[in-house]
C-alpha cells in the first residue's frame, strides 16, 4: 500500500486527525476534507456568545497507552484533570451515581431499599431464562426493582424504544466492564490496575475542540492540510481501486482530484452511497438498514453562578424528555466566559424526522427552560439566553439486522484496494474518541505498508496487546491462569490416586514379603485394624491393593470436587463482583 502521493483522509474528527497525524508520523503527506467548518466531528466544541458547548460532555480516559501519550503531548497543561461528579434525578431527589449505599438508602427509604435487595437476591436465585433482551439482561444482574428505579427510563430516552425491545447481545458488547479474565487477574495480583472513568477523567482546557484544534494546527505545521468546509461529494472507482474524489468547497464549487490511498470516516452507510458507480443492489439495501440515533443539545445561558457541583445531572423523570443535564463550568471553568453565570446543556435524544428533531430552535429552547422549571432545578427567569446545537447520526444503532448487513458491505468495501474506513460511524461500531483514533492511526500504518485489520479494534484485546507491553505480559499470566483454573476430571484425579495408592500398599507388601526375616512386616500389617482382612503374604497385597484403590480413589474424588467447588465459588464471587463494579459505569456506557 506505500505510497508517495498524498492520503486522501475523509472527516476532520477523532478518526480522522489521527490518521493524518500518523501520516506525517510516516513521512507521508495527509490532506483531510472535513464538511463542516470546524474540526472534532461529533467531539467538537461549538461556540455561542463565547459561551463553549461539549457535544455532550466528553470525558478523555483511555487504557491504550499510545493514545494517552498523544492527548498528553497535544495538550500539555491544558489538560485538566477532573474528579467526577455526577448524580440521578429520580422522583424529586438526586441520587448519587455511580450509586452509593447511605446515600441510596437515605433517598429510597428503608423499605424500598430492603425490597430492591430482595429483588436482587432473587434474581440470583432465578434468573430469567433465556436472557433475550437489555431489561432481562440488567434485571439478572442487578434485579428488577433496581433496574426500574435506575436504568429503566434514562435507557429509554436514549435508545427512543422500550427495554424490552433492545436486543440482550447489545448490553453485552456495549457494557463490557471487566472480563473474568481481568478480574481473576486483578483478585490474584492486588488488581485494581483497571483504570475507570468512574472517579476521574481527562478534560482540555476550553473543551474537547481544544484537542482537535491543536491537532489541526501540528498537521498544518507539518505539511499536511485540513480544509474546512469540503464535502466529498462522490468517489469514483474502477478496477478495485478509488481513482477520483470530488468535492464541494468553501465556495461551493465542485473539485476533482486523483486518489492513490484514501481513509474514510464518513458514516459507512453514507459512504456506499457516494461510490460512482453504485455498488450491487444489495450493498446498497444493506446500507440503508443501517440506522442511527441522533441527538441535539439546547444551550442555555443563566444568569446565575454554581448551579449544582455536578458535572451532569442523568434525568429519569418519565415527565419530561430531557435525558441528560450538563453543567459546563463544572467541566472546566473555561468552557463559561462570565464568572458570575452559568450555562448549561440540555440533552435530547432523537432520530432524525422526528417530532423533536424537526422542532423549531425557539420552540425548543422554550421546551428546555421550562422542563428545567418543571424539574425543579432553575427559575425560568433565570434563563437569559438560549441556542440548539444537532448531532445528526451520534450513535450507531446495534439492531437485529445490524450485524448482517454491516458485513454485506464490509465484503463489498474489502473489494476497493486502496479505500480504508475508520472510526465511529466510518464503522458503525460504538467506538468512543481512542477506539476511533487508533483506527485511523492503524489505517495510516496500513498504507506505509502494515497489515492491521481494523475490524479488530475494539473488539479483541490482541491489537492492545501489541501496542502496550504490559498487557501482553498479563496475557501470559492469562494462559498461565487459564490452565490452573481448568476443571480438574474427578474420576479420572480419583482414578490415579486410588491406583497409586493402591500400586504403593501392594508393592510395599510383596516388597516385604521378598525381604523376608522373623516378623515380616510387622509395622505395616497394623493397616489390617483399617483394612479389615489385610496381613502382610501375598493375598493380602491384593486386598491392600483393592482397599487402597477404593480409599485412593475416594480420597482424590473428594479432593478435585472440593477443589472444583471452591473454584466455582471462586470465580462466581469475582464474577458477581465484577458485575456490581460494571453497575457503577452502566449509566456512562448506555
Ligand atoms: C453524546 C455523546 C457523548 C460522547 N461522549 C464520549 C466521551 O465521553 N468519551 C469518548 O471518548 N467518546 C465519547 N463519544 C464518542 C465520540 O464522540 C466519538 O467516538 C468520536 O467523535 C468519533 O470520531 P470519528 O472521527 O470516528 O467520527 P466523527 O466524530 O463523527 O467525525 C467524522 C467527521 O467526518 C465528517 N464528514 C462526514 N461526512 C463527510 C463528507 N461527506 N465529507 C467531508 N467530511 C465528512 C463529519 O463532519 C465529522 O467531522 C460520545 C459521543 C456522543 C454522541
């Protein structure tokens, strides 16, 4: 794939940059074609008044150390470092999450707090079989009462759908948490080495755009471009390779340039659309199956300073739509202009077409004042100011079709030689900011020559594995951990120890009986008070045999079943452990 023309890079966001950095990283010169008229993507910062908007508060942690190198040398002192805070609004009361126990149970009361853990315990007890969808797959983990106090409406919100419709295998991708491998790792070497979002969080100084900006600029410096306002219009291919791109520039004029190598970050259902000529019938119904959920943020501006500590309220209240409230000043001081006022972002979760999507910005930010009202939060006269910022296609949505179609079109893509796409909804994969930045990294890496298959990231741990040696040491351990935690066979430990120990008494007696002398055996015969019938000559060395093959076996079958119990208990504590610690960043990986 080497090239020396430059890499066409599609998208100016996470992914994107990324890929362009490692370009220039490997002397190869990037020009990234970003739509819209800043760089970031869906992590960009949007600017109202002076007043700075996350696109829904993005927290920078990642456990890939390549990429927390890169954030840290991009930001230097500008990247702060946050201690979390966030909570529940529930029923008029605001719960702290991750949950805490007083604090719960201070708010719940003690009834209902006796009837959550019971509801626990029971799903322990009888779980629901099978574990088809999100609402039995959190309700097994954490119980039923628990789940409809907590997760059950937020969830809702987010998805636009019932629990009961969400597919089971989604929990399980989305809310990976820690795997019993990891865990028995941590439980059996002091663990606790599994960093989480859930205390603290990297943040830029004015923003996650901050980021993108600085990102940016080291591209411009280094002899790469990123040009703002040029969308990719069409890609024209031909004999397995894309040959021509064209674009609409600032002026909104149409351009046509050779393509050697290119990188894509553009939705992948949007991709397959812009392929000139179009691809199979097939192909291109699969990409229209592939579906997304959407999201817009109102702005407000209050005339009030200190608001609330947290970083972002999660809203569970069915009466009104907002599912999520962030304080920016909290973020950092620097996202809010006016020490003296807040201002805050109201998340609405949508799909595109629909009614809240289509509603005027007006009508929304009446909507957003008065829910905060409602909520009890705010005083509406305390809004001066208000803006709506759209996030069409955030989420890639993981349907019962996803999967298959998704593959329809990575058949068809793997077809074009010198077109890779990365990142979030390049890949219609839940990748968050690094997940999304190491593929393009990789993507770079491919075109000077390497061989990542980027389907992998974010999938297995073996990519991780090779970019940070510490966990291909613990992958060792794993192999190492995995062959003693195995299953012992009980009949097959009893069969050999009942026959050594059987082979031991029968040798030991023929032993004697071959050395002779005046009282043969005479320490060994009193085995014959346990042994009824037992003597040392040789019908007794089969009957020793016999009795010790029988006590033998007894022992050792008694031994690996213990052993295997234990074990089980074992690992059934970690794993239930490991559960109520993935309870602690549910809400963040929803
Ligand atoms: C509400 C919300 C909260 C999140 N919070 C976090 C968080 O806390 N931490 C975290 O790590 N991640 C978070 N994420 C995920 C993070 O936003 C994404 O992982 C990341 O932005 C994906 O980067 P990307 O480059 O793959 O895609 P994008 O950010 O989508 O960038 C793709 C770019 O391609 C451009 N583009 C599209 N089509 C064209 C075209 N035809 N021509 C030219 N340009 C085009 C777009 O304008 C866009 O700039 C969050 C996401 C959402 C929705």
């Amino acid at each position: 794939m080497q090239t020396k023309s430059p890499v066409i890079i599609i998208g100016g966001g996470p992914a994107g940059l990324a890929a362009a950095h490692q370009c220039l990283s490997l002397k190869m010169q990037p020009i990234v074609f970003e739509m819209n008229n800043l760089v970031g993507g869906i992590s960009r910062t949007e600017v109202y008044k002076d007043y700075l908007f996350d696109i829904g508060g993005h927290r920078f942690f990642t456990r890939m150390e390549n990429i927390d190198r890169l954030w840290q040398e991009m930001m230097g002192d500008d990247f702060l470092t946050v201690s979390r805070r966030s909570r529940i609004f529930y029923q008029g009361r605001l719960y702290d999450y991750p949950l805490k126990a007083t604090n719960a149970l201070l708010n719940l009361g003690i009834i209902e707090s006796l009837l959550i853990i019971a509801s626990y315990l029971k799903a322990q007890v009888c779980p629901l079989t099978p574990e088809a969808n999100f609402e039995q797959w959190v309700a097994n983990r954490f119980g039923w009462r628990l789940y409809r106090t907590f997760f059950k409406t937020y969830t809702e919100k987010v998805w636009g759908m019932p629990c009961d419709q969400i597919q089971a295998a989604w929990a399980a991708q989305r809310i990976k948490g820690l795997s019993l491998k990891s865990a028995v790792i941590n439980a059996m070497f002091g663990g606790g080495t599994a960093k989480s979002l859930i205390d603290s969080f990297k943040y830029p100084r004015k923003g996650p755009g901050m980021m993108w900006e600085r990102f940016k600029d080291h591209i411009e410096h280094n002899n790469g471009s990123v040009l703002l306002n040029s969308k990719t219009e069409s890609l024209r291919h031909e004999n397995g390779r894309i040959i021509a791109m064209t674009y609409r520039d600032t002026a909104d004029e149409l351009h046509t340039m050779p393509v050697e190598q290119m990188i894509s970050s553009i939705p992948v259902s949007r991709l397959i659309k812009l392929l000139d000529p179009a691809p199979p019938a097939e192909v291109l119904a699969a990409a229209d199956t592939l579906s997304y959920r959407s999201f817009l943020i109102v702005g407000l501006i209050i005339n009030k300073k200190g608001l609330f500590p947290d970083q972002w309220l999660y809203i569970h209240s069915p009466e009104v739509k907002v599912g999520r409230i962030q304080n920016f000043g909290n973020w950092s001081a620097a996202m809010v202009p006016d020490p003296d006022k807040s201002s805050i972002g109201m998340e609405y979760f949508c799909t595109i077409g629909d009614t809240l999507w289509q509603t005027a910005d007006a009508d929304l930010i009446k909507m957003a004042s008065a829910e905060l009202t409602k909520l009890g939060l705010l005083d509406q006269a305390e809004i001066i100011d208000g803006t709506v910022i759209r996030q069409p296609l955030a989420y890639p949505v993981y349907d019962a079709g996803y999967n298959k179609n998704l593959l329809i079109i990575r058949e068809f893509l793997a077809t074009i030689g010198n077109l890779q796409t990365i990142g979030r909804n390049g890949m219609h994969r839940y990748n968050n900011m690094d997940h999304s930045m190491q593929t393009g990294i990789m993507a770079a890496k491919n075109v000077n020559g390497a061989q990542y298959n980027l389907w992998t990231i974010n999938e297995e741990d073996s990519y991780l594995e090779a970019e940070t040696p510490t966990l291909a040491k613990s992958t060792l351990v794993t192999k190492l951990l995995s062959r003693s935690f195995a299953r012992m066979d009980e009949v097959a430990f009893a069969t050999a120890t009942g026959t050594l120990a059987g082979l031991v008494l029968f040798l030991a007696t023929i032993w004697l009986l071959i050395r002779g002398g005046d009282n043969v055996g005479q320490h060994l015969k009193l085995i014959g008070q346990y042994f009824i019938g037992y003597s040392v000559t040789m019908e007794g060395a089969f009957i020793a045999l016999a009795y010790a093959f029988f006590s033998g076996f007894l022992f050792g079958w008694s031994l690996a079943y213990l052993r295997n119990l234990f074990l089980t208990l074992y690992l059934y504590q970690i794993k239930k452990k490991n559960e109520m610690m993935s309870l602690k960043d549910l809400m963040d990986q929803l």
